[in-house]
C-alpha cells in the first residue's frame, strides 16, 4: 500500500436534509425523557447497528433492547410527523 494526501477536492459531501434534522431532534428530545432508549435509537438510526450488536454494547439483553428500540421508534414517528 501506498500512503497519498486526499485534497479538498477528494472529500465527498451531502447536505443534511431537514428529515434526518428532524429525526436527530426526535432523538435529542426522547434523551430527556429515556435516555437510554434514545441511546438504542441513535446507534440503530445513525450507527446502522442491530439489535444484537445493541444489546451487547449497552450489556442488556436483546429483549431488553427491542423494547427501548420499538419505543424509541415510536417517538421518532411520532415527534417528526408534528
């Protein structure tokens, strides 16, 4: 492999859309509420994890996780549609 410099030019960029604005605002507000299934919905959501892979790194069951994640989407639906 061979190390090179990226330039500006090189970096890809997207413009946020209100949605995914909207969908983070949806989170921020469930964090005051129940902040660890807004943990759940941020790593589904924006780390693309499943539920599995949220259940270990938060060290609760599956089981556990699914709930927060169908209560966080829940609010999420509910928050945007406003």
């Amino acid at each position: 492999r061979q190390r090179c410099e990226l330039a500006d030019d090189d970096l890809i960029t997207h413009p946020v859309s209100d949605e995914l604005l909207d969908v983070d605002a949806a989170i921020t507000s469930l964090s005051q509420v129940r902040p660890q299934a807004a943990e759940v919905a941020k790593m589904r959501v924006f780390g693309g994890m499943t539920i599995d892979e949220v259940a270990t790194y938060l060290d609760i069951t599956p089981r556990n996780a699914k709930r927060m994640w169908t209560y966080g989407r829940a609010w999420i639906v509910r928050e945007t549609r406003r």
